[in-house]
C-alpha cells in the first residue's frame, strides 16, 4: 500500500485478495475486494479506480511490487511480470524478461526490478522504457554498504526513485542513479 500526496491510497493484492480467503470468492459470498489485484481508494476510502482485467495486460493474479511516484502507480505483478503505469486512469505496460522481483524503483522512463527467484533474491535488474518492451542493462546484486550481502530479514521497497532497505533499527536508501550505476 502506498499513498499519493493528494490523499489517495493505492493497495495492490496477493492472490489471497485477488481469489478470496477465508471467506471471500466462495459461492454464495462477496467477491474478494481485491480481485482487480490493483485499487485506488479516495481520501474517504471508498474505491476510486480498478485495474481493469479486460486491458492490454492480463489480468493480475499476484502483485509482486507496486510504486507511487507523483500521483501515478508502477504495477510489476504475475503471471507474465509486465511493468505498468497507471498515470489518470489510463494503463500503460511493457512487457519483461524478469521474473520474480519483489521491489520496483522508477525513475522518468528508467526502472529497477530488485529480487527473483531462488539465488536471485537482491537481484537489480535496471533498464529503459523502450516501445512495447523493457531494455535492460547489466543485472547486479543488493549488497550492504560494507559489501556484506542484504539479511533475508530486510524489508526492502521502492518509494518513486528511492530504494529503501530496513535492517533491524538501520534504514539505508539509495536513489535510482546509485543502482543504475553498481
């Protein structure tokens, strides 16, 4: 969840809030209100916008990472891992290669996806909104400041261009530049 200057809220879901849990999704019950998988709520929080499962993109099953950066949000989600901006309303996405990443940074027309799977866990992945499609450079790799590896236990998120890291009582932040240029 994250919010946007003017008071709105935008709250993306696991598959447990797109499919329903206890409760929600079964027959006879309330759809689970995060079936969209993305959702701005207004000020009042009542539902303002919903990600529309009939877009370019398929429909989200599981938001992996979500960003607000001005008052547009960053999706990266499951099954096919497109990054979309949703700027006014409108959804626009490119299409990548990444798989897995649990943390999105952007920066203008430049992203970072942070994560994957298995040994991949502080993986950055940067690259260029070019066309259809994502144009990545060079992965590297998270560390500490020290060049110890980030702790499993870390929380680690992207706030627009900023890269936060909380370990324990530390928060570290890097911006877009310092993981472009690792």
């Amino acid at each position: 969840m994250q919010t946007t200057l003017s008071g709105d809220i935008w709250v993306s879901y696991f598959d447990e809030g797109v499919f329903g849990n206890l409760g929600w999704g079964e027959k006879g019950s309330p759809a689970p209100i995060g079936s969209p998988g993305l959702i701005r709520f207004g000020a009042d929080l009542a539902p303002a916008w919903r990600y529309p499962y009939d877009g370019e993109f398929d429909a989200i099953s599981n938001c992996y990472a979500l960003n607000v950066s001005g008052n547009d949000a960053w999706a990266y989600y499951y099954t096919d891992f497109p990054v979309v901006r949703v700027r006014a309303g409108a959804v626009a996405g490119w299409s990548t290669q990444v798989r897995g990443a649990h943390t999105l940074v952007v920066a203008g027309d430049r992203v970072a996806l942070v994560g994957g799977y298995e040994g991949q866990r502080h993986r950055v992945v940067t690259g260029s909104i070019k066309g259809e499609g994502l144009s990545v450079d060079r992965p590297t790799r998270l560390v500490m400041p020290d060049g110890r590896p980030v702790p499993r236990t870390a929380v680690v998120l992207g706030r627009g261009s900023e890269l936060h890291v909380v370990v324990g009582p530390t928060w570290l932040k890097a911006w877009f530049e310092d993981l472009a240029s690792a």
